[in-house]
C-alpha cells in the first residue's frame, strides 16, 4: 500500500495558470481571481495518477504532492 | 515576588509597581549594574549538558509561549531549533511591525538586558554560534549601549550583533525576519522547509520575539514554579500589552494573565468612554464586545480569542466599529508582501467590500462572506489568515451596525479614527 499523500502549493511560486484546475477538478478549483483552492485531505487512490500528471505539468513547479503521514491536518495549500 | 496585578506604566512620573519584566521609572537603561542588581546573574555551568536539559525542562514546564503573535510553546521551538542540522542560530525578533504595538520597544529601551540575557540562554540551550538582535529603530541606542556593555563585561558567549528592524507589517514573521538580515528583503518565504531546519544561512534558527526572551531569562534564573505562580493553570505568567484607544492614559503595562479584563483597562485610567468593543491582539486580531469581554479573563481561553501581540484598543460606543474594520482592512491590505495570490488580489478586494459596507454602498456580501472563508490558509505566511480573523470578528460583534449600514444607516455619531494609522496616504 502506499503512503497517502495531500496536494500542496507552493503559494510564492504559483502564478495562477490553472492548468491543476484543468487536470484535476475533482480535488483543485480556482478562487475568483485565477488561484487554486486545493481540496483537504488525501489524495484518493483512483486520482493518484491524475495527481502526479498535475504536479508534472505545472509551469510554475508550485503544485507538489507531500506525503501526509496524519492526512486530517490542515493541508499547506 | 507576590501574585498581585502587575502594574507597569510606560511614562515616567505616574504611580508605578515593577513588573517581573519593566523597571519603574525609566526612560532608557538600566546600565548592566543596575540590573545585575535587581535580577541578579543568570547561573553559572550554562555550557553543561546537566544544565541545559534542565532549563529545557524548566521553560517547557513553565508553559511559556511566544509573544509574538502565534503563542506558540517556547519549548517545543527550541526543541525543534536544538534538533535541527549543524550550528544554530538565535534571534531576538523585536521587529514589531505591528502599528497598535509598542511593548517590544518599549521593552528593549527600559530592559535590554533581560532581553539579551534571554538571547544569551537561547544560545547556550541550542550551542548557537550566533546571536543576532532584530531591533525596532526606536530601540535601538539602548540595545547598542547594552550590547557594548556586555561586551566589556565579558558576558555572553556568543558575540551579539545588533541589526536595525525592517517597518513593515509582515517584517516582523520569522521568514521575513531571516530574509531581512539575510538579503535585506523583509519578505516571508514559504514553508517547508522550517526555520528550525533550514534558516538563516541555511543554520537551525531560533527567531524568538524579545519579550519571550526576557521571561525566559527569569525562568533560567526563578525555575518553573516561580513562573507559574502568576497567571493561570492553562496560561502562566504575566504578559506586557499595549493599551489603546479609549482608555485614559494609553501605554505598555504588564499584566498577570487570567485577571479580568476592566482590571486591564483600569491599569490605563479606565475607560473614557462607555465602550462598545475592544480589539484584542493587533490589528490582525479580533474583536470581542465590550459589555461581556470586560467581566472576562484577560487570557485566550478566558476570551476565546488569542492575545497576539498583546494589544487591547478600546472603541468607544460612538464610533463607528465598521468604518474602523474598514481602515484596518485597507491597511492590512496595503501590507502584503505581494507574493501569493490569494493575498495581492483576495485583500484588496475584500478591503473595497469592507469599505463599500462602511460608506453604506451597494457591494456583494455574499462575496465578502466567502472570500474571507476562501483566503484563510492560502498564503506563503499568516498575513491573509489574520485579516480574514479580523473581518470576520467585526462581522459579528458589529452585527447589528453592519445590517444598519447595508440599509444605508449608521449609528456612530463619532467618525474619530481610533486606530493609530501609519499609512496616511491610503486613508480611505
């Protein structure tokens, strides 16, 4: 089985270009000015890959996953 | 000492008691003798293994929390900061970049030397190889003199180094603290990884607000036990805050924790006015009603809200708390280090809803009520997180006058502005 790991978002470098939005609606969406709203908690297993397709295609390098050993804290994005 | 009400003026020339932290009656100093007289010398064998583990164990059992802001436990930060890799780093953050806050100032011209004693144990608890003070300007000639003094005394350790405080409102967070000395951007930086891990010249660094330190000097000297035979069981010791707003005579006082509220405000002369709420923490606090808030304990679980920076502004029943809210917003606003989205785009336009509810426009509260749940937790520091507190309290405790105000009516007959406001060129 493996790790369970959360979204994150490196707030500095994320530019708002949307593209997790795009890839991943299921656990991203975008606030009214463009910037994404991560959805708390781990990623489930089915979105796994979809998941790490998101993180690999931001332009930005800001969208991570982080392994989250206690899923149910506040994630940092 | 005795578990009174602590009693500390800022001004010369009024009744005064010492406090565990503030002398009576000074302008600057003490010299170094002066104040080996009143607190004596931290103790000897401060290298020794044996003594650092139980001055950990004292400051954890203590209950000591930073005064910062974040309160949060002293002990778990120098543990993190004591595990850290490679030689550590200590600061004194006395940044105060909080504009209703004078008690870090305050602090460091009337006891540099409990601050930089406090410095002084961090160092010796963490094996640091650096010390460097993070000073408010105003503060800065007494802590100069104080580190000069120490200097040919031969006291610390470690060398200190003096550095003069970045004046804005994010400069004063820990990350932002370490860019400033750094880089010389007071700009806060994401997490991970933590400044216990990875901060200034990627050392293990302890950034510690000053007035936490001075407690720590006393508990280095006193133990735990002396510590906590003031305050409460859930939130030892006495605190220093700043009183504003309407209270007769405004200033720094240190308090014992858990003491009712009106004792808070009677330590300012009383009220000058009926109150209809107080802001509590900064700025970036909250607001609590005054009528049930004055009969509580001036403690977090006693008020629900956390203490901060230890600020208590008084609004009076006839100003307006939401034009108030409206300029705190827009100064708060105006402060963001323009990093994160969230924060450049989200405040701003929570600021102009604020403002729209305030001067009785049409705006969409709706949004507002959203935006401010939507920002909380989205930025690279808490500055978003703080301003959402901030609005949101209002929103509450201002109810009644925010209804008035979306059908074009306020009851405030007043429009004095309460707060200080160091920006003048964004007054709304």
């Amino acid at each position: 089985m493996t790790t369970p790991v959360r979204l994150g978002v490196d707030r500095i470098a994320c530019d708002g270009r949307g593209l997790c939005a795009e890839m991943l609606p299921e656990l991203v969406v975008l606030d009214d000015w463009g910037y994404p709203i991560l959805r708390q908690g781990p990623v489930p297993d089915a979105l796994r890959d979809l998941a790490e397709d998101a993180v690999g295609i931001c332009p930005k390098l800001a969208l991570r996953l982080e392994p989250c050993p206690v899923c149910d804290a506040p994630s940092s994005g | 000492m005795t578990a009174n009400l602590l009693v500390r003026d800022s001004r010369r020339g009024t009744a005064c008691r010492p406090g565990r932290l503030l002398p009576c009656g000074l302008a600057e100093g003490p010299s170094f003798g002066d104040h080996l007289a009143r607190h004596g010398s931290l103790p000897d064998g401060r290298r020794k293994e044996s003594w650092q583990r139980a001055t950990l164990t004292a400051i954890r059992e203590a209950g000591l929390v930073g005064r910062g802001g974040a309160a949060f436990p002293t002990g778990r930060k120098l543990d993190a900061v004591r595990s850290g890799p490679g030689r550590a780093v200590v600061i004194a953050n006395g940044t105060e970049g909080e504009p209703a806050s004078r008690k870090d100032r305050v602090l460091l011209s009337q006891a540099p030397h409990l601050v930089l004693d406090g410095a002084s144990v961090a160092a010796d608890l963490l094996r640091a190889a650096e010390v460097v003070a993070v000073v408010h300007p105003d503060a800065r000639r007494s802590v100069d003199t104080a580190v000069a003094e120490r200097g040919a005394a031969g006291v610390d350790r470690v060398p200190i180094r003096v550095v003069t405080a970045a004046d804005r409102f994010v400069a004063g967070e820990a990350s932002a603290v370490v860019n400033w000395v750094q880089r010389g951007t007071p700009i806060p930086r994401g997490r991970p990884p933590r400044m216990s891990e990875h901060g200034l010249g990627g050392r293990p660094t302890l950034v510690q607000n000053v007035e936490t330190l001075a407690h720590m000097a006393l508990i280095a000297r006193h133990g735990a036990d002396w510590y906590r035979s003031l305050g409460t069981t859930e939130e030892p010791g006495s605190t220093l805050v700043t009183l504003l707003g309407a209270v007769a005579r405004p200033g720094v006082y240190e308090v014992e924790i858990g003491r009712a509220v009106h004792e808070v405000i009677a330590l300012a002369g009383g009220a000058t006015d009926e109150l209809q709420a107080l802001l509590i923490g900064g700025y970036a606090g909250s607001w609590v009603p005054a009528g049930s808030a004055l009969e509580l304990p001036f403690s977090a679980h006693g008020l629900g809200v956390g203490l901060g920076a230890g600020v208590v502004a008084a609004l009076p029943a006839d100003v307006c708390g939401v034009v108030e809210t409206a300029r705190l917003t827009r100064y708060l606003a105006s402060q963001s280090a323009g990093q994160c989205g969230p924060c450049v785009f989200g405040l701003p336009s929570i600021a102009d809803q604020v403002d729209a509810l305030a001067a009785g426009r049409p705006g969409t509260f709706g949004d507002l009520e959203r935006w401010l749940e939507e920002i909380t937790g989205r930025g690279a520091c808490g500055h978003p997180d703080g301003v959402a507190r901030m609005v949101q309290s209002a929103l509450r405790v201002f109810a009644g006058e925010v209804s008035g105000h979306r059908t074009g009516r306020c009851r405030a007959s007043e429009a004095a502005r309460v707060m200080p406001w160091p920006i003048p060129d964004v007054v709304p």
